[in-house]
C-alpha cells in the first residue's frame, strides 16, 4: 500500500516539474519577443490646412423701398424677379390734387411778379434793370409782392408731387412686394425690396483656434447648396468678438457673374491654407495616455515616449509645434499599447 502511494506522489511531482518548464518557457519567449513597429523621419513639411463652415449670401446692396408721404398707389409698375435700372419708377400715388395745386402755384407766381413790376415802378425802375437796382431796394419790392413766398410755395409743391414716385436708387431686382394697386400706403409701409445681387456678402463663423489660420484678403471656395457649382470669393471683415459658442463671424465677397446666386442662398464654405515650413507628422504617430498626447521615437532599439505639444490639423495630418525635433525618427504604426524603453522591431 506504501509503495502504491510512493508511485503515485513521484507522479505528481513529476507532472508538475514538467508543466513549471512549459510555463517558464511560454514566459521567456513573451519576454524576448519585440514589438514590430514601422517608423518614419521627422522632416520640415508643409500642410495644407482646410477650414469648412456653413453659411449664407447677403446682398451688399438691399434696400426696402416706400412712399415719402401718405397716398393712395396707383400703379405699381413692376413684379417680383424683374430686373429694374437706377432712375426706373417702381410705383406711384394718385397726384391730381399736385398737378391742380402746381397749376394754381404757377397763376400765384405770375400774378406776383406782375405786382412787383407795378411796385419797382413806382421806385423808379422795370424788371429789366435787375442788375442795377440797388441790393436793399430789390429785397423790399420781393417782401411787398411776396414773391419769395410764391417760389417757395412752388418747389414744395413740386417736391410733393416728385414724392409720389418710387424711383429705383440702383440697378438690381425687385422682390418681396407686400403692397397692391388702389389702396392707401403711409410713409412707414414697405412696397418692395430692391436687391442688387451682382456682388453678394458671404457669412459664415469660424471656430476660435481657427482665427490663426484666417486674414483679411484670404480666398475662399463657396459650394451653393442649390447647385453642384464652386465659385471663389474674397475674405473682407473678420468680426473682432468671439460669441457665446466660440464662435467668429466672418464676411467675404463674392462675384455673381452668371447671376445665378440669390440673396439668403445657404452655402458650404472652404477655406484652404498652406503652412510651410513646419514639423508634420501622420496623425496615426500620435498617443494619448492618460490625456496627453504624445509620439513615441526610435533610440537604440527601445521606443521612447515624448510629450508633445500640437498645431493645426487636417484628417490625416498634424503639425508639431514642441517635443520632437527634426531627423527624430518616430514611431507610426505599432504604437498603440506600446510602453516607454519596449524593445522594436522594424516592419516594411
């Protein structure tokens, strides 16, 4: 019985010794075995940035037009969308009243000039001797006629009925008419919009960290969101306030030549910026560990982890702005869970 179990204990101790030598070598090959990682040169680049935004076209010149005074329209000599010239009549009020009172101001001026003949006479002088009639005698003479009155009565009358008239200040197209024929219109009621579209403001907002990247007189891509056309533009005004959401106002210009572009049209932004002469690396060579970023670099066979500090960005691309140095050679592929002094092996 002894013996039985003198066999059986040798069994087990020498299973177990075997197992141990498994384990002990499963553990050194772990121990020796590299990790493979790709790796590239860090060399002076340059990057070209892309700045995207949503946005919408502004007429620079829009204007709503109305009537000077209270009046019933007439007619209203235009539609929605027609294109009207600087100087065309838009629309007019009734001005018959005008007409008869200009008529009557016309009879007032001749009777008062007749009256300043009589008066000059009995001064000794006509019409005729304007330019020799003493400066003081001629202002009496126009006080007693009431001639100034009477000129003064005709240019308010004029202006009155020049009043009647909606003129177009500038070339462009009519839209949003909100007034009809025969009914009465006050100074504070719109007719119509006039809209020159022939230039159009582009606004659009960038992010803060993006200000850096944008200037005055930058080009821009503008994408109407209407049509599968590109058209370029010109960066103006950079609103010097940043909002509530982190966000900056922008206006550029843009040429409507084909006059297909429409005031309030909503529009896909591009802003693109080449930056020369920076430290670029694939974006895939950047770590996060515990928050900060960082890029691992090849010395002596062990990967070695560097704190780094970032600049601009593209989908693929990030610039390098502090912690790696050019001629470093970094870690791109491989580096997810790779740890400080690992020991790497090259992949093609």
């Amino acid at each position: 019985m002894n013996k039985k179990w003198y066999l059986y204990l040798i069994s087990i101790s020498f299973f177990f010794c075997c197992k141990n030598k498994e384990n002990l070598a499963l553990e050194n090959s772990f121990a020796f075995e590299k990790t493979k990682v790709k790796i590239a040169t860090v060399r002076k680049s340059s990057l070209s940035t892309l700045i995207n935004s949503n946005g919408k076209l502004e007429a620079i010149k829009k204007v709503d037009l109305k009537f000077e005074n209270e009046g019933i329209i007439q007619k209203i000599n235009v539609h929605e969308g027609d294109m009207v010239m600087k100087g065309d009549v838009i629309a007019y009020q009734s001005s018959s009243h005008l007409i008869s009172e200009m008529l009557k101001n016309k009879e007032t001026l001749t009777k008062t000039k007749l009256n300043m003949e009589d008066i000059l006479l009995g001064f000794g002088y006509s019409l005729k001797d304007s330019l020799v009639i003493p400066k003081e005698t001629m202002n009496m003479v126009k006080s007693r006629s009431r001639l100034l009155e009477a000129e003064n009565q005709i240019i308010q009358t004029r202006k009155q009925y020049l009043a009647t008239k909606i003129v177009a200040p500038f070339s462009g197209v009519i839209a949003n008419i909100s007034a009809h024929e025969k009914e009465l219109s006050s100074m504070s009621d719109k007719i119509c919009s006039l809209i020159d579209s022939s230039k159009l403001f582009v606004t659009f907002f960038i992010l803060e960290k993006e200000l850096g990247m944008v200037s005055k007189g930058d080009l821009i891509e503008v994408f109407p969101v209407a049509m599968s056309k590109k058209y370029k533009g010109t960066i103006r005004h950079i609103n010097p306030i940043v909002d509530n959401n982190g966000l900056i106002l922008i206006k550029a210009t843009i040429e409507n030549k084909d006059k297909l572009l429409l005031h309030g049209m909503n529009v896909n932004v591009n802003i693109v910026k080449k930056i020369n002469d920076v430290i670029c690396i694939p974006k895939k060579a950047l770590v996060d560990r515990q928050g900060k970023k960082i890029v691992f670099t090849y010395s002596k066979g062990k990967s070695k982890w560097n704190y780094v500090r970032l600049g601009y960005e593209t989908s693929d691309s990030i610039i390098i702005t502090k912690g790696i140095n050019i001629n470093d050679t970094i870690i791109t592929d491989g580096n997810i869970n790779l740890a400080h002094d690992a020991e790497i092996e090259f992949i093609e």
